[in-house]
C-alpha cells in the first residue's frame, strides 16, 4: 500500500523544508509532489528541471492542449496523453526519491485543468511508489483542489502567530466541507517556536509532534540554493526531523 503524506501550512512556515527532509528518512520509492508554482522543492533538492530536460506538469497540459488545438492524435483522449507526458516528460528522477511539480498557473486564476488531469492520474502514478509526498502551497485553497483525497498522514508545520494557530482549525473545517479523508492529523512547530508558545501547540488537542530546532546551515543551504540532500545527518534541523518521526508509525 502506497503512504500518502502532505506537508501543509501557512507561507514561509517550513512546508518544503519539511518535506525535502523527510523524503531522505522514508523507505524507497518515494515520489514527492510539488504543488507549489515556486518550484521552490526542486530548489531545495538540488533537482535541475532543465538540465536533465524535465517539465511541469502545467508545460506539458499546455502542449496538450496545443496539439488538441491542432487536430492531433484525437482518438487518444486527453488524460491518457496527459498521463504518458507526465511519465516521460515530467517526471524527474533521482537516486532517493522521484518528484513532479505542478508549475506555474495555466489561465489566470485557475488550477482546474491540471487538477483534474492530477486527480485521475496521481492514484496510477502513485502506485509504484511505497510514499507519496505532497508539498503544498501556502494557505488552504489547494485543500479545496483536493488532488489527494486520501491522506495517511497530514502535517501541519505551525509557526508561532495568532494566524497560524486560527489556521489549524481553518485546515480541519475546509477538509470537512470538501470530504479530504485523512488518519493522522499532526502538528509540527517550526524553527520560531520558544518554550512558552510551544505550550498553544501542546495544549491545542491535536497531536504535537514536536519542534524543528533552529538551523544556521539549513538557512545558508536555502539561501544560495544548495542541496538539502548534502545536510549532515547529525544538523540541528536534520536530528529533529528524525525525532519528530519516531513520534509517528515511520519511527
Ligand atoms: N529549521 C530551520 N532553521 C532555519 N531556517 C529555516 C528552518 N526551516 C526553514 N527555514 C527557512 O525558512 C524559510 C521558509 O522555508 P520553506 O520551507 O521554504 O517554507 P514554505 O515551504 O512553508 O514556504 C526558508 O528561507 C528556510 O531556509
Ligand atoms: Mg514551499
């Protein structure tokens, strides 16, 4: 059975930090699963789209729908190009872990084309995987988009103002509405946490993971775009990760 994880939370909280980290403890095959238009995960996993000639899956819709326009290949219906683009062109694969992102927004305003190529085809892809990571944008529209329906476990990575502890509670009410199923719900504090608001997290009535200390390193990594994979394993951010999981059926 393929594992279904998502990182999720408020902007600049850790999400693709979090996840880049984590796909270096999880069982392989893992595929990660960018749906942030920054490509930011890409970045932080030192995965270079051009260089080895990998697309988003936003590119590849794009031509798609350009060779729909021209009159091509009409009896191949469009999910089933979509999905053999997104097997040769997008997805791009590495020694730890594969990854897709989904880039940047077609039309203005609006995910809806790729989220139901995504919708059909990520439970295919998923398949061959042992996990599946999904890194999300920022805020809780891309829950509304509900391209994981299934999920074994939800983090939310928290970091300490009043809006991100309203966001927890916002998070749960839009999976409800949408009907997101999921088994774990758990709560992750970020690097800006101290001891005394760490309490809000501990006292919330959901499961407090733990944590994600401080990493000078982590920070210069992110800064000049180096690899998250060339982080010692004995980094302060590293080691919390490690922590953070035993707390969960993965330790
Ligand atoms: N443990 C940490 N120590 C220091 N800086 C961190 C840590 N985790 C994340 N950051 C920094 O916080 C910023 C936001 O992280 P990022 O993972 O991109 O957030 P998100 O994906 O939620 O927008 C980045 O500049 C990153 O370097
Ligand atoms: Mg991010």
């Amino acid at each position: 059975m393929t594992r279904k994880i998502v990182s999720t939370g408020r902007g600049g909280a850790g999400k693709s930090t979090f996840v880049a980290l984590i796909a270096r403890c999880l069982n392989p095959p893992t595929l990660l699963i960018d749906l942030d238009p920054d490509l930011s995960l890409a970045d932080m996993l030192g995965a270079d789209f051009r260089k080895e000639k990998k697309r988003t899956v936003s590119e590849a819709l794009y031509d798609v729908i350009e060779i729909r326009r021209r009159g091509a290949n009409v009896s191949i219906p469009t999910h089933e190009l979509m999905e053999s683009l997104l097997w040769s062109d997008c997805l791009y694969e590495d020694v730890g872990f594969d990854l897709i992102t989904l880039g940047t927004k077609l039309t203005e305003g609006c995910y809806c084309p790729p989220d139901e190529l995504l919708r059909r085809t990520i439970p295919k892809l998923a398949r061959s995987y042992t996990n599946v990571v999904v890194d999300s944008p920022a805020g809780v529209e891309h829950l509304n988009r509900n391209i994981v329906s299934d999920i074994d476990d939800l983090f939310v990575i928290c970091d300490p103002s009043e809006k991100s502890l309203k966001h927890i509670g916002r998070i749960k009410e839009i999976m409800k509405q949408v009907g997101v199923r999921y088994n774990h719900f758990y709560l992750v504090a970020n690097y800006e946490f101290d001891e005394e608001t760490e309490e809000y997290l501990r006292n919330s009535g959901e499961v407090y993971l733990g944590k994600i200390d401080y990493d000078a390193d982590l920070e210069q990594y992110n800064l000049k775009g180096k690899s998250l994979l060339e982080l010692p394993e004995d980094s302060p951010a590293f080691l919390s990760i490690k922590r953070i999981l035993t707390k969960t059926s993965y330790g």
